[in-house]
C-alpha cells in the first residue's frame, strides 16, 4: 500500500468531503479528506491505480488537485 496527500482547492462543504470519499471508496481506495487544510490523504494499491489516475479522478468530481 503506498499513501499520498494531495492539496486540493474548491472544497467548501461536507458534501464535497463525501463526494471525494466515495469516489475513492468505490475504487477500492481509502481516504481521509481535511476539509480545513485542504488535503486528502489516500492510501491505494499502486500495482492497481496510478497515482495520476487519482488525480484525474478527482479532478473529474470538479475539484482542482494543486
């Protein structure tokens, strides 16, 4: 398992913490989103998922990972 933080900006709510949290969920990933500082810590299996491909994946729900 490898785990990553990425900063992610145009988070403002607790549904936008849902939302990436079950987007990852339903990857097989689990996360932990910091709604105040902005993160999201994921821990994920890199033989299964690029990390680049969780970035896009985040960024497709409409967010923007710095």
């Amino acid at each position: 398992m490898k785990s990553i933080t990425l900063k992610v900006s145009g988070m403002t709510c607790n549904h936008c913490v849902k939302s990436i949290e079950t987007a990852l969920i339903e990857k097989k990933m689990s996360s932990k989103v910091d709604l105040k500082n902005k993160t999201v810590q994921i821990e994920f299996n890199e033989n299964a998922i690029k990390e680049s491909d969780i970035k896009s994946l985040i960024e497709e729900l409409g967010y923007q990972v710095l």
